[in-house]
C-alpha cells in the first residue's frame, strides 16, 4: 500500500503505552507510528469478493477477503484495496481446536507460513485465540493472544502471556464511526503494531464464528 492516512485517536482509549519494539508480523510496511481506527464490515458483496472488508473511518476500502476454496483446506485470500494480495487463509478442518494457518501473498506453502491461529479449548464461552508465530514451532507459549467477547464485538489483542494490548475491537467511539451497524464495528490498531496482522485475526475470528455464511 502506498500510503496510510493518519487519524486523530478515538474517544477511547486515551492513553497508548509505548512498545519496546515495532510489532511487525506480516510487514513493516504496515506498522504506522500513530493509532489507527479501522471499520470491519461484513455485508452481502459478489461471491468473489466475500463478505468481509475493511475500510478507515471514511469508507475507503483498505482489506477485503476473496474467495472460498472448497477442498480438505477452507482458503481465504486476504488482499488490499487495489486486490494486491497480502496473505492467504488456510483452515485446517481436521483438527480440534479450529486451527488457522496464515501464509505470505497466494502461498501455502510450509516456507511462506507467517503464523499461526487456534481456539485455546474446544468449548469456549468468551473468545480465546492463540496465535503461534512460524519461529514457534513448538507452540509451548504463544506469540500473541486475542481475548473477549465476540458477540459484543469487545476483543484485545495482546503480546504474548503479557498484558501489553497492540489493538482492540469496540463498538462506536468516535463521531466518524457513528454510521456503524451490528454488522460493522471499528478496530483501533495501536501506533507501531502491524495493521495487516490485525485484520489478519478478525478476518479468522470472523471465519470461525460466521463459517457457514463466509463465503
């Protein structure tokens, strides 16, 4: 992407804690030194398209997923708004614990594995994801974690066990984002945090819990 547009922070929250270190998963070209407010959008687009999509607070289209494959592997590709692709979703349908892999650009190939995504438990009451970054092939403590209430679309993304929150899902906080619907909620990635990455996790999120529409 050439460019992102930096927006003021939301109403909430109102401080940022600084990070060590840019978090950079899927590219640094999607690390952006302000806080950043994205739309996530479900809503009935052409089959090709699918029904996912992100946009800033204006309405301008950043990410959307395309396409669903069916074989062993359910696969979504996850391009920016010109349809560059970014990464691509694989989900591995037999296997316990809702288990994702995220690959670079059309890859899925084991080589252009980024990372990682599964359900903690089988059963769940809130929204519990690990996410395992292709280093970690042991898998024995996870790189990130995305904790909350999905129904109520209130979920945080964390830096490993640690309590350091890199973005945040919420409902409406700001005057530009009062044209939100149920089916459209606002993301705040904070400064220095990869946006791509971010998106990469609802998009999976949005897939394990709306599997039978994500098409």
């Amino acid at each position: 992407m050439e460019h992102v547009q930096a927006y003021p922070p939301p109403t909430t929250p109102t401080a940022y804690p600084p990070l060590a270190s840019r978090v950079s998963v899927i590219g640094p070209q999607y690390c952006y030194p302000q806080p950043i407010d994205l739309a996530v959008v479900r809503k009935d687009l052409t089959i090709s398209e699918g029904k996912f999509a992100v946009t800033d607070i204006y309405g301008n289209i950043m990410f959307k997923t395309k396409g669903k494959f069916f074989s062993i592997h359910d696969r979504r590709l996850l391009t920016d708004a010109a349809e560059n692709p970014v990464c691509t979703l694989r989900h591995k349908i037999m296997t316990v614990h809702d288990r994702w892999q995220v690959f670079r650009g059309e890859s899925t190939e084991e080589k252009d594995l980024i990372f990682t995504a599964k359900r903690s438990s089988m059963i769940q009451l809130k929204t519990k994801l690990h996410v395992f970054l292709a280093t970690n092939p042991k898998e024995d403590v996870c790189d990130f974690r995305m904790e909350g209430n999905w129904l109520e679309r209130s979920c945080f993304i964390y830096s490993g066990e640690r309590n350091t929150i890199l973005a945040q899902m919420h409902k409406k906080h700001s005057v530009e984002s009062e044209f939100l619907g149920k089916d459209k909620f606002m993301v705040t990635i904070y400064p220095n945090v990869d946006y791509a990455f971010v998106v990469a996790l609802i998009a999976i999120l949005d897939g394990i819990n709306n599997d039978d529409d994500f098409e």
